[in-house]
C-alpha cells in the first residue's frame, strides 16, 4: 500500500478515526511511520445516529488509542435531530458537523493537518455522485485537498487496504449504516459501482483517473482566470470559465469557500448584464454589484447600511420546495435588506416568534458569523434570514401569485 507522507515532518497530525477499516487502516499505517518526524493525535465524531452501537465505537477507538498512547479528541452531536430541525439530509448534517469538529482543532491550534482516509473508490463515488447532481468541472476533480487536510491513502484502491489490514490483522468495527441503501452513498458503493465494475472492469480506477486530469485542467483555468481577479472586483468577461473562477478566487479571499453554487456563478455572470447600480446577495454577508467594467463584492460592514427591497435582484421560480422561496406581494412597503440591529424579532415558518439573537442560537450559528448574515426586514420584524429562513409572514400559500426567491441559493 503507498501512501503519501509528503509535508508532514515536523507536524501535528490528526487521525480522524470512525472505527471502521480504512480510518484504522490509516490510523495504525501513520502509527508505524511516525519516524518520519510527525506527532499523532485522533479525532472521533459521534453523530448520534446508531445508539449504543455508535458508543460502542468510541469506546473502541478510545481504547485502541490508550493502547499506542495517542490523544483522542471526541465530539458528539445529535444529527437526527439537527437534521430535522435545519430540514438538511442526515448525511449533510453529519459531514458538517465532523468538517466544525475538525476546523475547531485547526483553529485552536491542536492539529496542523487532519488526515481523512479518503481512498481511490471514494473519490470516484464523489466524482459519479457529483455528476449526476450536474457538477461543473470544478466539483468532477473529486474529492480534492483542502487547507489543513490531507487524504494519504486517496489513490488507493479498497482492495490495497483489505490486503494490509489483513496482512498487519489490523482491528476495526463496522459500521451497520453501510449496508443501508437508503444513503446515496451507500447506494452508489453497494449497488452502482459493483454492476459497472462487472460490465466495465476497472470503472472505479479509471473514473479516479479522470478526476486527476480533470483537476489539471482546472488548475490550468484558474491560472487563466486571474487576470480578471482585481481586489474585490471581477472585470467584466464574456468567458464563463474564466469569469466564474475569477469571481471564486475573489469569494475565496473574502472568505467563503463553502456554501456558494453553480447558481451562484450563473447569477454573477447574468449581472454583467444588468444595469450599473443592480446588485444581488451571496453567502456569508457578501453583496456583488455591477460597476461599470466590473462585478464588485463587498461584505459584512463593508455594505451598505441598507438595501430597499425593491433594489434586490429576484428570481420568479415555480417549483415551492426551493428553500428560500417565498411569497413575494406579502413583502411590505418600506422593507429593506440590512445585517442584524438590537431588537430585532423573528417568527420563523411554522414556529413562534422570537428574537432575532435566540433563533440564531437555536440553530447554533456562530457568534462570528450573525453579523454578517443578511435580512429582510419592516423596521424590527425580519422577515427573511437570507439563506436559512423565511418568516411565517411570507411564506407561500394557495393563494400566493408570486413566488420569489433572493438571488442567493
């Protein structure tokens, strides 16, 4: 089995380690090269999904690091519950709550890297899974390198680690969920990948080498694109490749990385169109207006103070199970776009009302990030929390003759 042990001398390596065979498998691999000049600690989620199955797991993670004298660092949360209550998939709850758990040992500085166990057909299940979703070239790279995490084992194959695991009689525990076909993933894994493999011999090889060539042509185009990434601008260009990786370069400097969409970039580059002045809302605060030969981007405090309503690009939509869609002549008069004020209240779609500050702790969102989220608001009332939540007040009805959404997700 070759696994990649570039860059890590000198550093604070985190195993992230479910229990299962691959995570052991490059748990106890990074264990027995540790000479190569690296620190070992362990990370464990417990997504409180499979009860005392799941604590069963921990424990045994826990033990079989007691055993190499390892530090194990463990987060819990309850993703069935959280799932229902943000109307998200489990398995999105769950990969976020492991990626907070994970950015919370890079930010305290516990970890200099997180090592996920990542192997060949996962990355071509991603590949495969985002394609049928309609991925861009960008999303068809797989499952690519983060910042602060590395995937030694991504180019290998699950067979190379069933060998070592049974070669080193490695230890592990499975996991139930696997065998549900229920998840997407495991769908693609139990019933997808076995019927093309036995039609088409080495499907899952040659799809990950896709995805590596499709990265190189992605880096390719990204360095092609920086010419028009100004300071917190995108010079206007008819080009989408390049315009919409110059717009992600600029997000990405600004500070989102996450949660932006093809959408997203479709917008961008349909504002070049539009008039000067016109603007429309993205995640994490940010604002994009169209001046002159350019798309500007401004965020948070940056922004203005307030936006009328009737200055924020809308799209009509049909299709109410959108998130975010909303009931566009209930909108009153006087209702702008701003970030939070002292007082502000909201009665989110189907709840009680509230203040503005104790729904964004029920829904666990960051102290950092409130200021920075945008709404819609009548004096103190919110009515949308753009991005998360429309309020009671808007929602669409059988009687509703517009249906909206912001220019955001």
């Amino acid at each position: 089995m070759k696994v990649c042990l570039e860059n890590f001398k000198g550093k604070k390596i985190a195993v992230a380690v479910s229990g299962g065979r691959d995570s052991m498998a490059l748990l106890f691999y990074l264990f027995q090269h540790r000479e190569e000049g690296y620190s070992l600690c362990v990370v464990h989620c417990e997504h409180g999904i499979r009860g005392e199955e799941s604590k069963g797991d921990e424990q045994f993670v826990r033990s079989y690091c007691e055993e190499l004298g390892i530090p194990v660092f463990v987060f819990r949360e309850d993703c069935p519950r959280l799932a229902q209550t943000e109307k998200k998939s489990l398995e999105t709850v769950a990969r976020e709550f492991r990626y907070r758990a994970f950015d919370s040992l890079l930010r305290e500085g516990k970890a200099d890297l997180i090592a996920t166990a990542h192997h060949r057909e996962d990355n071509a299940e991603t590949v495969l899974f985002r394609l049928c979703r309609g991925s861009s070239l960008m999303g068809l790279c797989g499952i690519s390198e983060r910042r602060g995490f590395v995937r030694p084992l991504l180019h290998c194959s699950r067979r190379e680690i069933d060998d070592y695991i049974l070669a080193e009689g490695i230890s592990y525990r499975e996991d139930s969920t696997n065998a549900d076909s229920e998840y997407t993933r495991n769908f693609l894994r139990r019933e997808i990948f076995p019927r093309l493999e036995e039609r088409i011999p080495g499907t899952a090889e040659a799809i990950d080498r896709f995805s590596v060539v499709a990265e190189e042509d992605e880096r390719l185009l990204k360095a092609l694109s920086l010419p028009l990434a100004k300071e917190n601008a995108v010079l206007l260009d008819e080009r989408f490749p390049l315009f919409s990786r110059a717009c992600l370069i600029v997000l990405k400097e600004l500070g989102v990385e996450v949660d932006y969409t093809f959408t997203h970039l479709r917008d961008l580059y349909d504002l070049q169109k539009k008039e000067n002045g016109k603007r429309i809302c993205l995640p994490f605060g940010v604002t994009a207006y169209r001046e002159y030969d350019r798309i500007s981007f401004q965020k948070g405090e940056n922004s203005p103070e307030e936006i009328p309503f009737e200055e924020v690009e809308l799209c009509l939509v049909e299709d109410t199970a959108q998130k975010g869609v909303f009931d566009g002549d209930r909108i009153p008069k006087g209702a702008v776009l701003r970030t939070r004020r002292n007082g502000d209240r909201f009665r989110p779609y189907g709840g009680r009302e509230k203040s503005l500050g104790d729904w964004f702790t029920d829904k666990k969102i960051p102290l950092r990030e409130r200021d920075g989220i945008l709404l819609v608001a009548k004096d103190s009332e919110v009515l949308i929390v753009v991005g998360y939540e429309i309020s009671d007040r808007v929602k669409v009805t059988a009687e509703t003759k517009r249906i909206c959404r912001i220019k955001y997700r």
